[in-house]
C-alpha cells in the first residue's frame, strides 16, 4: 500500500513539568506515567498549539466535539479530567485557568527542551497581554500580538507541526469540479452474478480480491444466503444461510464477519466469522465478542487486536450510528466518533495499513463528510464533503487515493493522499446502481438497483390502501389533493420531476413547477402547497390548483419539513452554519418570522390552529403556541413514549396525530392524545419516508426494497481492432 498521511512520532513536548510523549499519546513527570484518552490527548494538544490565548466554549466544541453545541456538562468533565490528568506532586498547580465568560487557558509552560521552560510566575506576568490578545481575537481566525513570551522557537515549531499531523484543526471544504471538460471513461458490462432473487450488502474486503453479497432468494424473504465471490475466477461460494447479515472483512480479507438469529427473533442473535472460503470446508465459529441484542452493529472489522464496529442509539435515538473500538486484549471498549443528531451518523467505509487508519462517512441533513481518523478515533481529518451519500469506497494504491462512486452524476470521485486534495472526476456511466465499488479508476463493481420510491393513499374512512406505483418512476412527496387528485414527485437521486394524478391520468407539471422544487406539504383543504428550492433555500406557498406562487421566504439553511395550517406555518431547517436543526414560525398574511428556542426538533404536527406539537431530541414531546412562542412537554401515553426514539415523521388532519416509525403508522386523537393505536403495518420490504395528512386521506411515501437485480462489473471499453 502506497504512503498515506505519516504523523511525527516519537516526539517529546515539555508541559510544565510533564513530558509529553506523542507516539504514546502519555505523559510522564519522572514519578508517575499516565496515558491519555483519545479525548484527553486532543485537549491537550489543542491546547498547546494555541498556548498564547483564551480558547472559547464554542472553540472547544467546534474543534473537540465537532459539533456547534456540546452540553456544558460534558466540557466540564473533559476539563476536570485534564486537569486531574495533568496534577501530580511535582506539578501541584494549576494547570488550566478558566476565565470568567471567556474560555480557557494553559497555565503551564511548554517547550521542547526542558532548560527552555518558563515559569508560573513569568507567565503570569504576561497574562494580562494574554487575555487582550484573545480578546482581540476571534475563536477561529488567530494573529500573533506582539506580546513578549518566554518561549523558544522551536517550542513553537515543533507544537505546531505536531498539532498539524496529529489533529484535525483544518477543516477543508468540499473540493468542487472545475474543469471545463470532464474525463470520460467508456465502460463495457459484465454480469458477473444472477440469481432469481435480490442482492444487496455487497462487501470488499481492503485487498479487492473478493467479493461478498447478500443475495435473498425469490418469495423467500425470510432466507438470506451470504455468498463469497473469488473476483478472478468469479466462482461463488455459499457461506451461511438463514436470517444473517454481513458486517465486515478483516483488514487482511481473510475472514468475513456476519450476525445470525433466530427467524423473527432479533433478541437471540450471534456474531460469527467465516474463513477459508475457497477450501472444499469452510471454517465458520463464534465470534468472541459480545453481540448485543438491543442494538445494531450493522459494521464490524478487525484490524489487528482492534475491532471497529458501528452502534445505533448514540445519544438516545435509535437512527443515529457512531462508531467504537474494541481492544480484544483488554476487553475495553469505547466511543470513538460523535456525530451530530441531525443525520443517521457514521459509517465505515474502509481501513488503511501502513499506518493503520479508519475511513469513514458522515452524513449530516443534506451533506455527507468523509474523515480519516486512527482506530482510536484520534487524529481525526475531514478530507471532504459531498451532497449525496456515497456508502462505499475503496483505497487505490497506484494512485494512492481514496475512491468512490457518485451515483447521481455518475462519475467517480476520489481523494488524493499525496496532494491531500480532491482530484477532478472522471465521468463513467453505468446502469442504475445499489451499491457501487470503483476497484480503480478504470473498473467498477455494482449491483443494480434493488430499491424504488413508491406511495401510497390510505383512505381514513374505509381503510383501504390506493398505490400509486408507476413503470419507470420513483414516487416520492406525495400529497393528497382535492377530488381524489394526488400530487408526487418522481425522484431519483438529484433529479425530480413532477407529476398530477387526475383520473387515473398522469400529468407532468414540472414546467409549472419546477424541476429544483420539492412540494412538501399540504394546507388541511388541499387548497395550499409548501415547496422549497433546494438550491436557493427558498420556501414558497402554491395555489393547489395551478401551483402559482402566492407568498415566499427566504430560509437560512436546508429546509427538512414545512407544515402549515391555516394562516401558520412551521419549518424545521437545518442551519446553513451549524446543522443542526431549528424550527421556524412564519405567517401568511404578514412578514413575520419567529425562531423557536426548542432544542433540535426533529418532527412536527399541528394540534389546531395555533398549537403545534413537536417531536424534539432531549424531550419527550412539546406543544407549541405559535402566537406566543412558548412551550410546555406534553404528557404522553407510554405506547408512544416507547416509539419515540424510531420516529421518522409525524402528520396531523383536524382530528388525529400520525406518527410514523420506518415500519409502521400510528394514530392518536389529537384533543386526549391518551390512546395510541397501530393503523397500518408496511409490508416488510416497505419503509417509510414521508407522511401527508388531508382530510381524510393520508399519503405515505415510502422506499421498496424487494427488487430483482444482478451484479456487474465494469470495465474499461477497449478500441476495437
């Protein structure tokens, strides 16, 4: 494997008394030796590389947490531990002074040479200059005053050198395409796997030299057979069989880790690992670790005595993933990335060797960061962001790049570790794709797309269910109109066409509409339309009838859902700054704006005219009065207190709340809220996106997962003779 970024080692900081060992991530005064949390160490190191100033709250959030908010409580802890970590007999002081309404600072000396420390006392004579400085300076945009420190230049030097290659203070934006003229690689199919029935998990170890895939036989949805395929000689090998899901490859592709249960029993579950694929018996045994039922490691590697896996319920909510780490010696496990709340998390996407690395996704609402850390979670790098998902990716020595696949603009895209920079994409067209694998710049692995968009209209009087499923369109954002009318989009990835069901008639009205819109939401008569641009963050109110514009707002982020009633409309938006996500009062008849002080709201529902019900983060539920713009939680049957953390979405007509899982709706009279009741229950390849409730009609959009599909490869179109 080619070099990738190589971090300093075996360098020795003096911090007061302490000699900090960087290859260590340890400290040592002589007497006693302490190794540093991951957390602890970036402390550390964040505070040595801007020793000369006052380091804000916020600061620390943004560039220890990587979040805009982080509870109080939790930078307190990390400071406590700090300081706790940093006091010893010889070095009785303090370490870290706080300052009142400021931040932070170190209050130690540090240099590279222990004869070039300064002391307490000369440091406290300049702590006055200090705190101007940093007054005059803001929390991300730093200019040296001339102030006179005792520090040597090499000190200086070397911190920051250190705190360059082992953290993560630079955050590169995303690298976009510029050239004029983009590279065109012509590709030729090969359909290396068919099977009467659906694959899905497809999985590369790190070397490429294999391949492993889910593949679920036809009108057997409840068998899973994990398949593992020699990619030079394309012959498959069937691994297990039953209700089992692939996790990961080992860093050396030598073992195949996988979850197996009981057939409709997720609480007995057992992980195991598979090796010796192409030998006439296949060795499968346990996995030492243990599986735990209540969550979901939907990811698992190992690399070395290090296993690497992905958690669900981080924070509480049972959609959002981070990642941990597992010392198979010591049997310590711990948290080693925090992703924000307001997308599903983080996802591995490979690992590296030589020096070992994790690389892996972030997917926050309407972006997607891609970051290289150590297994430890330390050193973490933002290398890139995108506005689509990629889900899988690969490293590529020859280049030595990281790659991967844009499945909207079919291109592939890829990352170079020499330059540290993105390099331009090479557009190469494939069919319609589920998961896609570049092997290199000039091959591609894919299976066709598994997945469609469908919806639906359940008819509240007479429980019935009218699908709207069409040859060659993905329905999403459907909205039940007036007469019987439905309004959908057909979506697939960036590209969006509108259409109007009348009369069993499909009519397209994307000139009416607009091709960069998305039609949210419906007013309670079907006489008004919510839609957004995409592009500008442009809410606009329609005429149903002829989908004019009547009124329009400018939002200051990503719009994630809109709900109006009457003359009232909420937004919840992500922030165009922060991400995170905040709920927004607007009125129709005048030009006023209120931004609720609800932390992280997440879905929302009209009670009446004037109250709205909100499903937020760290509460159980709220209701809101738009005219006031206060709050109060609402006391909630323990039916719905227990589906609260697998909300996806929620709805409302005049007399019923619809709350929404992945899997199933659920109704409750909106003037008790005391009884929550199962409506409907989507088949088990349904899940569920978006719900639209008018009058009597409820329109449910949802993601269909049970289509035939095979696995290609391609590569690249030769010239003919």
């Amino acid at each position: 494997m080619g070099s990738v970024i190589s971090p300093l080692r075996d360098n020795i900081i003096y911090v007061g008394e302490w000699q900090l060992n960087i290859s260590l991530q340890a400290i040592n005064d002589g007497v006693h030796a302490r190794e540093l949390e991951p957390l602890l160490f970036k402390l550390l190191c964040y505070f040595i590389e801007h020793n000369e100033r006052i380091i804000s709250r916020q600061e620390l959030a943004d560039n220890i947490w990587q979040q805009s908010y982080v509870d109080d409580n939790a930078i307190n802890r990390a400071i406590s531990e700090l300081r706790k970590a940093l006091k010893s007999e010889k070095q009785p002081g303090q370490s870290i002074k706080t300052h009142y309404r400021k931040g932070y600072s170190l209050f130690i000396p540090v240099s590279s040479n222990k004869t070039e420390t300064v002391t307490t006392e000369q440091r406290n004579q300049h702590e006055s200059s200090s705190e101007v400085a940093a007054a005059e300076s803001s929390s991300h945009s730093y200019h040296k005053k001339n102030v006179n420190w005792s520090w040597s230049i090499p000190a200086i030097l070397i911190a920051t050198l250190i705190c360059f290659f082992w953290f993560f203070s630079d955050k590169p934006a995303a690298s976009s395409e510029t050239r004029q003229t983009m590279p065109f690689l012509a590709l030729d199919a090969d359909t290396i796997s068919w099977h009467k029935g659906s694959y899905s998990h497809l999985l590369l170890p790190p070397d490429k030299s294999k391949l492993a895939y889910l593949l679920t036989p036809l009108k057997q949805n409840d068998i899973m057979n994990i398949y593992v395929m020699d990619l030079k000689t394309k012959k498959e090998f069937l691994v297990d069989s039953g209700d089992a899901y692939i996790q990961g490859w080992s860093d050396d592709g030598l073992r195949l880790f996988y979850v197996k249960c009981k057939p409709g029993d997720y609480s007995q579950c057992q992980q195991w690992q598979a090796s010796d694929f192409f030998s006439e018996t296949i060795k499968k045994s346990p996995l030492s670790y243990p599986y735990s039922s209540g969550d979901k490691l939907t990811q698992y590697t190992e690399v070395g005595d290090t296993a690497i896996f992905r958690r669900n319920h981080y924070r509480g909510l049972s959609q959002l993933f981070a990642l941990y780490a597992y010392d198979k010696k010591t049997a310590e496990e711990i948290r080693i990335t925090s992703p924000n709340i307001t997308g599903t998390g983080d996802y591995l996407l490979t690992t590296l060797s030589n020096p070992e690395r994790i690389i892996f996704e972030r997917h926050n609402t309407g972006q997607a960061e891609i970051y290289m850390a150590n297994l430890d979670g330390s050193s973490m790098k933002l290398l890139t962001t995108n506005n689509y998902r990629s889900w899988a990716a690969t490293y590529d020595e020859p280049s030595n790049s990281l790659i991967w696949y844009n499945r909207a603009n079919s291109t592939i895209e890829s990352f170079s570790f020499d330059s540290m920079t993105r390099a331009h994409a090479i557009k190469a067209p494939v069919k319609d794709a589920n998961y896609a694998y570049p092997l290199n710049k000039e091959s591609l692995l894919i299976s066709t797309d598994l997945h469609d968009l469908d919806a639906s209209v359940f008819d509240l009087k007479t429980q019935e269910m009218s699908y709207i499923a069409t040859a060659n369109k993905h329905e999403n954002s459907a909205v039940a109109l007036a007469n019987g009318d439905v309004y959908f989009a057909d979506t697939y990835y960036d590209k969006r066409e509108h259409w109007l069901k009348t009369n069993n008639q499909y009519i397209p009205i994307s000139d009416r509409v607009g091709t960069d819109n998305i039609i949210v939401s419906a007013n309670e008569n079907s006489t008004r339309l919510l839609s957004f641009n995409k592009h500008t963050h442009q809410l606009s109110l329609l005429d149903a009838t002829d989908f004019k514009t009547i009124k329009q707002w400018q939002i200051p982020g990503r719009i994630v859902l809109a709900k109006i009633r009457k003359n009232r409309i909420a937004v919840i938006y992500a922030d165009a700054t922060t991400l995170q996500n905040q709920l927004m009062l607007l009125n129709t008849d005048n030009t006023e704006t209120v931004i609720s002080t609800i932390d992280t709201p997440l879905a929302i529902a009209w009670r009446n005219d004037h109250q709205l019900i909100v499903h937020a983060k760290h509460t159980q539920f709220l209701e809101l009065d738009s005219q006031t713009n206060r709050y109060h939680e609402l006391p909630m049957p323990d039916k719905l207190t227990a589906i609260k953390p697998s909300i996806v979405t929620m709805a409302s007509n005049e007399q019923t709340l619809f709350i929404a899982t992945s899997a199933d709706i659920y109704s409750a009279a909106l003037e008790e809220l005391t009884e929550v009741n199962t409506l409907i229950k989507m088949k088990p390849s349904n899940y569920i996106l978006h719900l639209n409730a008018q009058n009597e009609k409820l329109a449910i959009s949802f993601v269909t997962a049970n289509n035939q599909n095979s696995i290609e490869l391609y590569t690249e179109k030769r010239p003919s003779n």
